[in-house]
C-alpha cells in the first residue's frame, strides 16, 4: 500500500507511516538500557526510509539512554520536514514507571525541558497525555490543557494534540484550543475515529502491533501474511493505514531489521478479500 500523506494542523504534511521512539532506549519499560549507537543508528535509517513524524517524550528513558538525547544527536540539525511530537504530563512513579501526573503549575517546566532537549525553540507537537497507567476517561483535562495552550500562544509550542482521552475529554479541550491529533491505545473506537477525520484531526493510535484487539486477530493476520509473503506486523500496518484518511501510525523499534520490515508495509497491497478476511 502507498503511504499517503497527512497535514498535522494542516500546515505540517507528515507520512502516515512514522515512528515511535519509546523502544529506542529499551526494549520495554522494565527493561535494560539499548545501546545509544543502535538508537542513532535506527534513526537515522528511518528518516532515509521516509519517516518525517517521529513521537517522542522525556519519560521514553532507561538511566543515561533517553529517547530525546537520540533524536538530537542523529538527526540535528533537523530536515526542514521533519515533525517531532512529543508529550507531557507524566512523571515516573516510584518504581520509575510514568504513573503520576504533573500538575499544571508542573507542565512549563516539562514543556521547557523538551525544547531543552531536543535543541528546538518551538516544538512542533505537544500532547497532553492523561490517565496515569489507566485508560481513557474519567477526569478533566481542562485546567492543565489550558496551561499548554497559553504555551501556545507565547510561541512555544506549534500545535497541542491530546493522549489517552476519551470524546468527552476532547470536546472539552477543543473548547479550549484547537487539537490536532488524539493519540490513543489501539482499541475499537470507531465513533471518535470518525470524529477525528470529519474534524481534520489526526488519530494516532499506540501499542497498535501487541495492545489493541483480540489480540490482533492473529490467526487471521498470519494467514493474509502468509498469501502475501509478508509478516503479520505488516499486514497489521497495512490494514490499519485504510481504516480512515486520518489515522497515523507510529510503529517503534530499536532493531534496524525490524525497521526495515515496518517501513515496507507501506507497500503492501491488501485486497477487498483480504480486508474482509482480516475484519472476519
């Protein structure tokens, strides 16, 4: 399938085929430490590759290996096209893991940090990401959405996207700013899928190869892959790039192979039988 293109806030046209720094310091968030070269080494593969949206945050870190420090020493100075998103909100638990939340008097000083480093002036993407370690729902968003909006008007921040929301939570920040993207666990959320495309506003769904549904109809995945000569994580992106215009996917890896083998889903050509297949 050929990657098209999506305009984030309708002035930063990105490949709908990016990528997810979380796994370039470790492979989960338990894990040990990669190793910095690899990272780099992924990095700067995937953007020769086509990937011009990378997702990032400072709490994609294990010890001295963190996802930002990567990302600014493979790729700065920055390709005039490239779009770095990033998040804030949370702050690491006492097992280290990004359980708590910030405040919103806490939000500059995290929005400040990511401008810090990744050597920007302006971020290009901020996500508010709510919820702690739970799912969508369940709380305001108001209070510290409008902390990042008024970073918005100082000119720190392009464009304001939120994380792990449900309708109710988006409404209320779109009362406040414009939203460009909601990035979300991969689950079955057609209704706010379709919300997003008529509003323009990207839908970037995570966990999308080993968090969502079914688990990934797995049985159904290997059998397409298998017709195809593909792997089943492509035939996963694939399908995911037509379920709707504004959908974005942000596969991560730390391994170069596995990279290669997410990137050419872009390719990959899924018929009318296939997709009936996959949806069974």
């Amino acid at each position: 399938m050929t990657t098209t293109t999506f305009a984030l806030g309708g002035d930063l046209p990105v490949n709908r085929l990016g990528f997810g720094a979380m796994r370039l310091p470790m492979s989960t968030f338990d894990g040990p430490a990669r190793s910095p070269e690899n990272g780099i080494a992924v990095l700067r593969r995937a953007v020769e590759l086509g990937v011009n949206h990378i997702d990032t945050a400072a709490f994609y870190a294990r010890g001295d290996v963190r996802a930002n420090d990567l990302i600014r020493e493979a790729l700065a100075p920055y390709p005039d096209d490239l779009v770095i998103a990033t998040k804030v909100g949370p702050l690491p638990g006492p097992n280290g893991m990004p359980s708590g939340q910030a405040t919103p008097d806490q939000l500059r000083a995290l929005v400040e940090a990511d401008l810090s480093t990744l050597g920007v002036d302006r971020l290009d993407v901020v996500n508010l990401r709510v919820g702690g370690m739970g799912g969508p729902g369940g709380e305001s968003v108001a209070e510290r959405f409008a902390v990042l909006a008024g970073l918005r008007e100082e000119g720190l921040i392009r464009h304001l996207g939120v994380s792990n929301i449900d309708a109710a939570q988006l409404a209320e920040a779109r009362a406040i700013a414009p939203v460009v993207c909601v990035q979300n666990p991969y689950v079955d959320d057609l209704a706010l899928i379709e919300e997003c495309e008529a509003a323009g506003i990207a839908y970037v769904p995570f966990f999308l190869l080993g968090g969502g549904r079914d688990p990934l109809d797995t049985s159904r995945l290997e059998k397409v892959a298998a017709r195809l000569g593909a792997t089943p994580a492509q035939v996963q992106l694939a399908r995911l790039l037509t379920e709707s215009p504004a959908l974005l996917a942000i596969p991560g890896t730390g391994d170069l192979t596995h990279l290669e083998e997410n990137m050419a889903a872009a390719d990959l050509v899924l018929s009318e039988e296939d997709l009936a297949e996959l949806r069974g």
